[in-house]
C-alpha cells in the first residue's frame, strides 16, 4: 500500500515489493522506502535498483523467476500478491498505473518440477499503454528496453489481459516479435553452442481476465488453452505478410511451453472492485473468482522451473550480474543486447573470477593474516586477472571493455570483502581460542577455588593473561579482540578480586569462630568481649593479608561485609551466652532453693521465720560463689523476688501456727479455773493467759513487718476474744444452773410447795413468811459461792416470788369476796323468803 506524503513520492510498507529496476526520472530511497518523481525529467533509461538487486545477490540457490506484463489496469499486481503469500505488491485503485518499472519479491520456500530446491521471484512489470508510458517525456523505446528485460530474465511469462483475447490484445504482444531487434547473436554463438539469450526460452501463460464466456474452437467448446493455440496464436499461412501472423510466429518460437487461463469477474460491487487487495476483500470476492485464483496459482508452482542459459541453472547471485550486462547493453547508444559481447564478458569475468579466486586461494593457508597481507595478496591477483580481462577482451568495444573493468573491480572488491571477512573471522576465532585458552590455563583454577589464592594472584594471572595473548593472537582483529578481552578481563578481574575477597571473608569468618569456640560458655560478659576483641583482630588481619592490593572499594565493602557478619556472630554468641547463664544460673538456683529452703518451707512452725531468713541469706551466698554469665545477676534478683514471696506467704503460714500456738497456751491456762467462778476471777485468768499467748505471738512474729503483725495480732484478739465469750457464756450458764439448783433445794427445804399444794394452807401469810425463809438462805448462800449469775437469779426469783404473793393475795381477795357474796346470797334469800312469807299473808287479809 502507498501513503502520498509529498507531491511525487511514496512510502512503501515494510512488507511490499521494492523496485528492480525504474526510468531515469523516478529514485528510490532505499533507507525510506519511498520513490520520488521527478515529472520534467526525460523518461528511457532503466536505473537499476540497489535495493531490488540486494535481494538477488542474497540468494546463492537457483531462482524461479515469474514475470507478468500486460495492459495497464488489467490487475497484474493483485494477482501477483495473492500468489505470493506475505508479500504486497502494490494494487491502485484508480484510473492511474501505480507500478512504474519492475519491481521484485522472493521467498525461498519453493522445491521445482525437477525437486530442486530454489527461490520465487516475483516481477511485476509497468503495464502496457499506461499513462506515464504515452508521456511526451517517454522515450519511444522505453516499453522495448523494459520488456526485452522481463523476457530475458523470466522463466515464467505470464501475459495478463481482460476479456476474450482478441487481435488488438495479440498486437499488445508485438514486443516479442521485435526482440530480435534488440538482440544480436553472431554465428560464432549458434555454431560454437555459446551463450544465447534466445536459447533460454522461458513458459508462457496467458491469463484471461473476466473471463464470462466459454471457449470454443470450431463449435466445440474447450479450455483456455486450446483456444490460445488453436485460434489467437494458430498461424494463418494464406496472411504469410499480415503483422499479426508475425506476432503469432514470434511468441510460438520465443517461448517455451505455452497455455492459458480463464479467471472470471471477481464481483459485481463497485464498491468491492475498487478495494481490491484491501484487507479482508479477497473474503467478500465471488467463490468462483477465489477457486480460479488458486487454481492459477497451483498450476504456476506446478510447472515453475530454475532460470537457466543454454543449459546453464543460475542462481540470484548470477541473475543479477546478467542483469546488469542486460541494463548496461540496453542503456548503450546501440541500446542492443549483443550476445557475443555479453558471452565474451561473461567467460571473461568467470575467467577473472577465478584468476582471482586461485590467487587468493593461496592467502587461506596463512590466515589468520594481517590486512596490509591480504591487501597484498589482493592487488597481486587483481592485476593477474586484469591483465587476462585484457588480453581477451582487448578487440572488444570501448564500452565493453569499460563493462568488463567495472564488473570486474565489482567481483573483485565484493571477492576481497569475502576473502577481508573470512580472515577477519579466522583471525576473530584465533585470538578468542587464544584468550579462551588463556582464561581457562590462568583464570579458571581461580574460579575453581578461590580460597587458595590472594588478590595479587589474580592481578599477576591479569597480567599475564595479556602478555602471553600479545604473543601468541595474529590477524586484523587482533587488536579488537584484545579490547574487547580487556574489557571482559576487566569484568572478570573484578568477579575473581570479589570471589577471592568473598573467600577471604568466609576464611576469617571461621578463624573468629575458631578463636571464639575455644572460649567456655557461659562466662562473664567482660571475658566474652576479651575473646571478641582478640578473635576480630586475629579474622581482620586474615582478611587484609589475603585482600591485600585489591579495589579499594571492594576491599572497603567486603572488609564493612565481614565486621557485619563477624557482629553477627557475636551477637549470636553473645545470645548464646546469655541463654546458657540463664539456664546454669536458674538451674543453680532452683537446686539451691530445692536443697535448703523448701524442706524449710513444708515443716514450718512458730519459730521458723528466722531460720528461713538465714537460709534465704545462705542461698544467695552460696548463688554469687557459683554463678557466671550475663544472667547472674538476673537470675539472682528473681531467685531472691522468689524466696521473699515465699517468705511472705511464710509468714502468713508462720503467723497462723503461732495464733493456734497462742490459742492452745490461752485455752490451757483458762482450763485450770474451775467454773463457775466469779467476774473478777474469770477476768484475771484471762488476763494471765492473754499475757502468755501474745508473749508467744511476739516471739514467733519477730522480725515480721509491722503491717503483718498488726493483722495477725488483731486476728488473734478476735480469736482471743472469741474464746473468751465463749467461757464467759459457759461459766454465766453454769453459775445459773447452780443457783436455780439452790433455789429448788430452799423451796424443798422450806415447804413452799406444800403450802402452795395446799388451798386451806395457801395464803398470803404463810407464803410470804416461806418466801421470806427461802430469800433469806438464798443470799446467805450465794454470797459463799460467787457466782455471776446470783444476784440475777435472785431478780428472777424475787420477781417469780412477788408475783406468787401478789397471786395469793388476789386468791385471798377472791375468797372472801365469794364469802361475801355468799352471804349476800343467802341474805336475799332469806329475805326473799321472808317477804313472801309475810307477802302472803297481808293479801289474805285483804280478801
């Protein structure tokens, strides 16, 4: 595809066909792709293209080389980019011609009829006719030269047309019946067998486009083909004079095989037919179009054969030098193609070619060479061949000899740049088997093991590396391979300077810990720096002895990398130490606490707590005589927290069996009073057994702090004090016992409850003088006994005694007051008699 990006120039896509050859008014810039006109410049010579001629110098193989050529506009590139898979030649869309010249694709992906393996060339040549061919700038010959061109380096001509062929489509064809008008082939080249331009006839294919109607000859209908040769190129012998018959004859002897095709419209869309070759269209084209299409395509790679001249297969390298004899002929005065000349010049250039090449063939058993050697070597097998151009070719015209000298300075140079690359390659080789050799005889046992070397080893192996590589390299690329040596050795001088500082570090790495093992842990911390101190010294100067005239900066790095690490380790021991005199130090501890203090501990008694003191106090001695490391002290803090806790919760226990020691002195002593007894005396024996308990509390609370004593002294008040009111309840209840006892013996002893059992005798007197008798004893007894419950009994029975007297009292008020009434009673009744009786008798008087 074109992109206009200026008035008269293109861009062409990477993937596109460039230009074989172009008129003398087009330029092809090859870094750009682009093609620029220039529109008042004469148009007639052909300029080849560097570009174009690139691609077949590239191909060593044989080459097919298909053609095709036709009217303008009549889709020669659309077909030729379908054919060609990957390759875009450039289709327009408009009345314009797009191609101008011939332009060129290949791949090498092609095996021929004969099973050799070659390469497709494609040429898609400026169509017949066209617009830019009719302009006055045109040189008359132009379409001449062009096709002359095409038809002598193609082995497949395809003619491309629309519609029916026709006369007027054959009078397109004339070209070929004038070939011999541009080409002169002397007898000496017919009868020797010599090189003929002729004798290399390639096929012929004409395609007929659009095709819509079927071919017959003579009524019957046939193919393409048939038709070609039975009725358009069938020569007509009564028309002997007719041009047409001079063009039919023309293309059957210039041509080898020949046949045709049909390929039918493509589409009925205008649409379509205008965007032919833009992605995607070939989907959207009529199925028969599409079968045609790679039916014409399987028939071409079916019958595609080498390009050869009498006989001759040539490849892409070869095809290009006839190109340029072909171009240099056609672009002469004469502007013909003279088949002795270029036979002549051929011979003369393989002639040249191979001077130069046995010549030269004597350089290769001294390679690896200097260049000023193979310059030599050169300009002597330049003159020997020149000198033979010469001789053979010196009847030749000017611009013959001309040809020859400049392609043969051509062949020669291109020849000196193989012959230049190959002892660059050699002499590359050479010098990179002598740095290997080198590397692996001085460097490689470095890499091997770098423990065993120092850093001035590597700079000695460096430099001689060097010295013996000045010795023994040859060959132009001596010097360049010997910089890119230095710069890689300088690369791997710094890789071995780090792999042997890397060594050294690990080497005093394991002289710290050699140093550092020797040192029995746990210890104390300031021991533990000693052996630091003297371990570091010792792993530095390991180091520096081997890193000795290193990198600076390496040394620096790797040297801050091992004081690192070395801290690291320290840390670790350090770490380590402080572990082990943890465990030691706690294990020490707890046997200590095990041994002394706990069987202390599980018997303890009121007295215990000074000798638990004393035994806290031995253990952290013997603790301190014994225990090393970092955590000593640690330990020793904890261990004592420890032990005071216990001593704490000690002192509760020790304080609680003290308390039942008090207790069981205070109830002991009160057990020697006999009860019941009096206030005072059960006071004072709780005074003398307080005095013993609390002097027992205080001999076995000694030392303890004040706020447990003072709870402890409180809780055995409140215990005191408990029991206490319990024997004052006990001896109030048994001193009322023996008073109560008292009072029902003086009531026996008195008759109170005769007197009261008895109603004649229960009167107030006689229970009052009983009560008097019986109060009077009671006081004189209880006065002997003492008792806190006396004086309340005799309350209690003074208060039961006046509610008996006053209960006698009321019985006596009662019994005379029924007395009373008694009387009363029988008063009325006897007055009540008395009345009636004398009632009686006053109411008989009346009556």
């Amino acid at each position: 595809m074109h992109t206009k990006v200026a008035c008269g120039s293109t861009v062409m896509n990477p993937t596109t066909a460039v230009p074989l050859c172009l008129p003398t008014n087009c330029r092809w810039d090859h870094e750009h792709q682009t093609v620029s006109f220039d529109t008042t410049a004469e148009r007639g010579r052909l300029v080849l293209c560097p570009g174009g001629l690139d691609i077949l110098r590239a191909i060593c193989k044989p080459v097919a080389v298909i053609c095709i050529t036709g009217p303008a506009r009549s889709g020669k590139s659309f077909l030729l980019s379908q054919i060609l898979d990957g390759i875009q030649f450039e289709v327009g869309h408009g009345t314009t011609a797009k191609t101008t010249g011939i332009w060129i694709a290949s791949t090498d992906k092609f095996v021929t009829k004969s099973g050799q393996d070659a390469a497709v060339i494609l040429l898609d040549t400026e169509g017949l006719c066209s617009v830019s061919a009719m302009d006055n700038n045109t040189d008359a010959t132009w379409e001449k030269k062009l096709f002359t061109l095409s038809l002598l380096i193609s082995s497949y001509f395809i003619f491309n047309s629309q519609g029916t062929p026709t006369f007027r489509d054959l009078d397109k064809l004339a070209f070929v019946g004038k070939l011999t008008d541009y080409l002169k082939s002397s007898r000496a080249c017919k009868k020797d067998g010599r090189f003929n331009p002729l004798d290399s006839s390639p096929d012929f294919l004409w395609l007929v486009r659009d095709a819509h109607l079927q071919p017959e000859v003579q009524g019957e209908r046939c193919c393409w083909g048939r038709f070609l040769k039975e009725s358009v190129l069938k020569s007509r012998h009564d028309r002997r004079n007719d041009p047409t018959d001079v063009i039919r004859k023309a293309v059957v002897k210039t041509f080898g095989k020949i046949d045709a095709h049909g390929i039918p419209f493509p589409s009925a869309d205008p649409n379509l037919l205008q965007n032919l070759g833009s992605p995607g269209s070939t989907n959207m084209t009529q199925p028969a179009f599409n079968r045609s299409i790679r039916s014409v395509k399987k028939k071409i790679f079916a019958v595609a054969k080498e390009k050869a001249f009498n006989g001759r297969v040539v490849s892409g390298k070869d095809l290009a030098d006839f190109i340029e004899m072909f171009v240099e002929q056609l672009n002469s005065e004469t502007g013909i193609i003279d088949a002795e000349i270029t036979y002549e010049c051929f011979m003369a250039l393989e002639e040249a070619e191979a001077l130069y090449t046995n010549q030269m063939e004597f350089l290769r058993e001294k390679m690896p060479c200097s260049s000023l050697e193979v310059n030599k070597c050169h300009d002597d097998a330049k003159k020997r061949a020149s000198r033979a151009i010469s001789n053979r070719t010196q009847l030749s015209p000017q611009f013959a000899r001309e040809l020859y000298t400049r392609k043969s300075d051509q062949i020669f140079e291109r020849k000196l740049k193989i012959y230049q690359s190959e002892n660059q390659r050699l002499s590359r080789e050479q010098c990179q088997e002598v740095q290997k050799d080198l590397v692996s005889r001085y460097f490689q046992p470095i890499f091997d093991d770098p423990s065993k070397f120092k850093v001035k080893n590597v700079k000695v192996a460096n430099r001689k590396v060097f010295e013996v590589y000045d010795l023994m390299a040859r060959g132009t690329e001596r010097d360049k391979v010997r910089l890119e040596m230095a710069q890689e050795m300088a690369g791997k001088t710094l890789e071995l300077e780090k792999l042997v500082m890397h060594e050294a570090m690990k080497q005093a790495l394991n002289v710290y810990e050699l140093e550092m093992v020797v040192l029995e842990l746990p210890c104390a911390n300031n021991r533990l720096n000693e052996k630091h101190i003297e371990a570091l010294h010792l792993a530095k100067s390991t180091f520096e002895e081997v890193c000795s005239g290193g990198t600076t900066k390496f040394v620096t790095d790797y040297g801050r990398q091992l004081e690192a690490d070395i801290h690291d380790k320290m840390g670790t021991i350090a770490e380590n130490n402080d572990c082990l005199s943890l465990e030691y130090c706690q294990k020490i501890m707890d046997n200590l606490v095990k041994q002394h203090l706990d069987p202390l501990l599980k018997n303890l008694s009121h007295d215990s707590y000074q000798t638990l003191t004393r035994t806290v106090h031995n253990i952290l001695e013997s603790y301190d005589s014994v225990a090393v490391g970092p955590r000593a002290e640690f330990v020793r803090k904890q261990g004592e927290r420890d032990m005071n806790l216990r001593l704490k919760e000690s002192q509760v226990q020790i304080a609680q069996i003290t308390i039942r020691k008090a207790l069981s002195i205070y109830k002991t002593h009160m057990q020697n009073l006999t009860l019941p007894c009096s206030e005072f005396r059960l006071y004072r024996a709780d005074k003398e057994a307080r005095e013993k308990a609390f002097g027992i509390f205080k001999s076995g609370v000694n030392n303890f702090p004040g706020s447990v004593i003072q709870r402890q002294e409180q809780q055995l008040r409140w215990d005191l004090d408990g029991n206490f009111s319990s024997l004052r309840a006990q001896n109030l209840s048994l001193s009322r016992q023996q008073c109560l006892r008292l009072v029902k013996d003086l009531e026996a002893k008195h008759g109170l409850h005769e007197v009261l059992g008895n109603p004649l005798l229960r009167d107030e007197s006689s229970v009052r003088a009983k009560v008097k008798g019986i109060m009077r004893d009671y006081k004189w007894r209880s006065k002997l006994w003492d008792g806190p419950a006396a004086d309340e009994i005799q309350k209690e029975i003074q208060t039961k005694y006046d509610d008996l007297l006053k209960q006698c009292s009321n019985e006596s008020e009662e019994k005379i007051a029924a007395a009373v009434a008694g009387i009363a009673v029988a008063g009325g009744l006897a007055f009540w008699g008395l009345s009636k009786l004398f009632g009686g008798k006053k109411s008989d008087d009346k009556n």
